[in-house]
C-alpha cells in the first residue's frame, strides 16, 4: 500500500475513536446515572460539560502549539494522552474522578484534532487533497453513526466501564506505526501561542455559567452562590473580550467578526448547537427513561440520526459550493425546527418508535448535516489566507462552548420538572428556537466565495464538528 493511503489509516483511526467518544458517551450517559445513583443529574453532567469546555478552550492553542513544536509530536501526544485519560475513565471510583479524567481526555482530543488533517494533506498531490478530505471526513461520520449501537452494546455485554476502555483497541493501532509513519511537519512563521490568561478567563466564565444554569434549581436561584456564579461568569466574560481586545497573543482574535460570513456564521451555529447537543442527550435520556429501552435498544433507535447528518453533510457542501451558504443553512435549521416539533408535539408516554420518534430524528438528522454544513463552510470561505485556521478554531469552539450552555439547560429543565414526558415535550419545543434562530442568523448569509486559501493545518477543526454529529 502506499505510503499516502496508510497515513490517512493512522490519522482517520484517530479522527475514528474522537468522533466515537462524542456520540458513545450519550448513549452511556444513563448507565452511568444508575452506577453513581448518590449523585444528581447536575453532578453527572459534568462528565459531558466538563469535557466539552475543556475541548473548546484548547482547540485553538493546540492548533498554535502543533504549529511551532511539530505536529507529530503533537498528534502522538494526543493520542497517548487520551488512552491514559480513557483507562483512567473506564477505573474512576466516583464522579469526581471520572470529571477529572474526562477533562484530560478533552486535551488529547483537543491536541488531536487540528493535527490530524494537517499531517494528512501534504501527504497527497493537490488533485487528490479533495479526496483525501471526504474520505478523513467520512471516518468520522461513521463513527458518529456506530457510537449509539455500539455503546449499547457493550453496555449489555459489560458496563458503561467498556465504552471507554474500547479506546485501546481504536488507539493502539493506530499509535504503534504512527511513530515510524507520519513526518514531522511545523511552520517557520507559526501564530504566537495564545496568552494563558485568556484561556483562564474563558474556562472561568463558561464554568461559572453552567455551575449557575446547572445548580440554580439545587442552591435556589436567589441564593448567594447562584447569585455569585452569575455575576462571576458576566465578569470574566467581559474580561475576557477586554483581554481578547488588547493582547497581543488572544485566544479569540476579535477583528475576525468583522469578516460578514464568518461573524454570521459563527453566531448561527452557536445558536443552532444550543438546541443540538441537548437534544443529543435529551433523546438518550428519554428511550431509557420514560420509554424504558434497554440501552442497546436506545442505541440502535438514536442511529438513524447520525446516520442522516452524515448523508446530508457532503451534500450540503455541494449544494453551498453551488448556490451558496444560505440556500443551505435556512432550510436545515428549518428541517431542524420541525423534527423537534415533531419530538414536542408527537411523541408520547406509549412507544410508538416507527410513526412517531424515527420521523423526527431522520428531520433532526438531516436538518444537522445540512445546518452544520453550510455554516462550517461559510465561517472560513471569506477569511484572509494566514487567518484560515485561527478563525476555523474559534468557528468550533464557539460551537463546542454552545453544547455547554445547551446541555447545562436541558439538566436545568430536567431537575426542575422531573425526567416526566411533559417536561421532555417542554424541552424539545423549546429547541424549536434553535432552529429558527440559526436559519434567522443564516438569511444574513450572502454568497460567500472561497478564497485561494493554502493553508490547511487546521482544516480538521472545522470538519470535525461539522461532520461530527
């Protein structure tokens, strides 16, 4: 085989056993409630929030890190560290530890994912990049599409403990030859790493947030300390945009949101991820809670989702390629809008799987791939060359710090009105706003048209969570 097809095995195994763990972690999601029954909803939602504000925050300074140390060194460390992490999720004797375990986990995915198509790409000839992208982007689209059955099944065979240890029989093989595979590659002229304080000050204030959103039903929300996380969060978000505005080495580069496509785009999808990645768990939570399917049952019914999305994916980058992002984006926040209204107003305390759940989550499925699509395309088409792969990573870390909010909301809702059908029928029609607002935000799209743009080093940050779901 030659070399260039096995570079893509190695990378897109990695790319493979990222993409698993964002999809196999949902469907576990309940299990885990089960083995931790002490801990409240809030608690355990951790385990998902703690991860995802982790793996926003370091997208972008990894990216810059593998830049100057090599990105070799920096895609093995990733990969090393999250098996470590994965191990040490699978042991965790308590929610504490498995939180603590899933936020190193977070950094080596953070650390994998702007290195993977970076070293991939120089592998191929110009004419074939093309290809070497949809089929890296395709791995992934697989894999988000077995995770819920997967998972499901090795919760039936052993416990959620297993869907965490199957990552060493994903990443192993992939780590053994990657070491003697893959070329060292970095930039002579790579972007100053970010300044430490504004990650700090980003992780704070969307830590202080979630803790208010997330406990506020617990600890009352006129309580001091709800009260305190509030104001904590609006304080170290305003200093962090102040910090953003002054600094000479920001984590978010604020002139970028003067480009119309990329501004438009990025807040479409912040909105849009709101609605998505609670209804990622709000449904999981639901087969196994109110309809009382076995967790291999939930998986299996939760993939035709996923399987959607990933069809409607590269079909919504040719469509934009066409017509534009925004033939693309309004109708699949739309589509969107009406599987989850589906979900509000169809699905009820009697199972009634094939008339009523599969219809909404195929329109939910589609509405993705296609929503997700167009926005992830039009946030870097109208970007300078030197800037393609900063603002690819602020585009998905402002997504990735939505599922935080969205999540944070749904446990929220979910404590205060008991995991009941009333409440879920609450929760899905409230993301009826979340697709509405992203096809609102996308009508601000024009026809964007991509530059000549060379740099491809973190091209895989913006695919990853286009395609990821």
């Amino acid at each position: 085989m030659q070399r260039k097809w096995l570079v893509l095995a190695v990378t897109s195994v990695a790319v493979f056993m990222s993409f698993l763990d964002a999809t196999i972690v949902n469907i576990a999601f309940p299990s885990i409630h089960a083995s931790f029954s002490s801990a409240s909803l809030g608690d355990l939602s951790w385990v998902i929030n703690a991860y995802n504000i982790v793996f926003a925050s370091l997208l972008v300074p990894a990216g810059r890190l593998a830049d100057r140390v090599g990105r070799k060194r920096v895609f093995l460390g990733g990969v090393l560290l999250f098996l470590v992490a994965s191990v040490s999720c699978g042991l965790a004797p308590t929610v504490g530890v498995l939180t603590a375990a899933r936020v190193v986990q977070a950094a080596g995915a953070a650390a994998l994912v702007p290195t993977s198509l970076g070293l991939l790409l120089p592998e191929f000839p110009l004419e074939q990049r093309a290809t070497a992208t949809a089929l890296w982007g395709a791995t992934g689209g697989i894999a988000a599409a077995t995770g819920p059955a997967l998972g499901g099944v090795l919760i039936a065979a052993f416990d959620w403990r297993a869907v965490f240890f199957v990552n060493l029989f994903i990443g192993l093989p992939a780590l053994i030859p990657a070491r003697r595979l893959l070329r060292e590659l970095r930039e002579e002229h790579a972007a100053a790493f970010p300044s430490p304080l504004g990650i700090a000050l980003l992780v704070g204030a969307i830590g202080s947030l979630s803790l208010a959103i997330v406990e506020g039903g617990t600890w009352g929300w006129g309580s001091p300390r709800i009260v305190g996380a509030f104001a904590a969060a609006a304080i170290l978000g305003v200093a962090f945009v102040w910090q953003s505005a002054r600094s000479t080495r920001p984590l978010v580069e604020l002139s970028l949101f003067r480009v119309r496509s990329f501004a438009v785009a990025t807040l479409g999808a912040f909105i849009f991820a709101l609605s998505f990645f609670a209804l990622l768990l709000s449904n999981a939570l639901f087969l196994t809670g109110v309809w009382h399917y076995s967790t291999i049952k939930a998986g299996i019914a939760l993939t035709p989702g996923p399987l959607m999305a990933t069809t409607f994916s590269p079909i919504a980058g040719k469509l934009a390629d066409r017509f534009g992002q925004r033939v693309v984006a309004v109708p699949g926040g739309l589509v969107f809008a009406l599987g989850t209204l589906l979900f509000a107003t169809r699905v009820g305390a009697v199972p009634h799987y094939a008339t009523e759940f599969l219809p909404a989550t195929l329109l939910t499925g589609a509405g993705v791939g296609l929503t997700f699509g167009g926005f992830a395309s039009a946030a870097v088409a109208e970007l300078p060359r030197d800037r393609f792969s900063t603002g690819s990573g602020i585009f998905s870390m402002f997504r990735q710090l939505a599922a935080v909010i969205g999540i944070a909301i749904l446990v929220a809702l979910l404590d205060a009105g008991g995991a009941t059908v009333a409440t879920f029928q609450h929760v899905w029609a409230l993301m009826i706003g979340g697709g509405i607002g992203s096809a609102l935000a996308a009508l601000g799209l024009g026809r964007v048209h991509a530059r000549n743009i060379e740099s491809v080093d973190d091209l895989a940050v913006d695919t990853f969570e286009a395609l990821a779901e």
